[in-house]
C-alpha cells in the first residue's frame, strides 16, 4: 500500500477535496474512460456517449482545469487524453475499490 510521505496542509487538502469533487460526476468518469484507450475530440466522445457536445465540451473544460485532461489541437480539431498515468492509476484503484466484497 502507498504511504503518504507527509501530513497535507490546508491548502493541499483543499485542492484534493476539488480534485475528488471533479471526480464525483458521472458524465465526467465516462468521458475519462473513453480517453483511456485513445486520443479523442470532443464529437467522437459525445457520438460515443450520445452526449450533446457542449455538454462535453463544458465538462472536458473542468477536466482540462483539474489537469485531468490534456488537449492537442489538429487543424480546427482538439483531440482530448489523459493528462498522465496518474489519472488513470486513480480511476482503476477506485474501480478495484468499489468491486471489492
């Protein structure tokens, strides 16, 4: 198990307490596994999730803002990814929390 190498001041435990909020929208969780296996922009992710694309694109723009999230312009298009490894190590150990008996 991952130790936490020191106690979180206040303002730590108020930027983590945003990242899980970011965390608490279901529209938001699916957007994210969608970018788990590819690059996408935001009318593949709303085909993909029969979501309309503002919608997306408002809820990438909080992903974007929470560095979740990272955007790759390609002529007028911006394809979508996660931002690092460490965002999809938190949704999988999430994942594996919640399916434990």
């Amino acid at each position: 198990m991952g130790h936490i190498i020191h106690k979180p001041d206040e303002a730590e435990l108020s930027d983590l307490s945003d990242l899980f909020k970011v965390f608490g929208d279901e529209t938001r969780l699916k957007i994210l596994f969608a970018l788990f296996e590819k690059e996408l922009c935001v009318g593949d992710i709303a085909e993909s999730l029969n979501i309309s694309q503002s919608a997306i694109s408002h809820q990438l723009k909080l992903l974007k803002q929470s560095r979740l999230v990272k955007g790759r312009r390609d002529g007028k298009l911006i394809f979508y990814s996660l931002a690092d490894d460490h965002v999809s190590t938190v949704i999988a150990q999430g994942l594996e929390h919640v399916n434990e008996d």
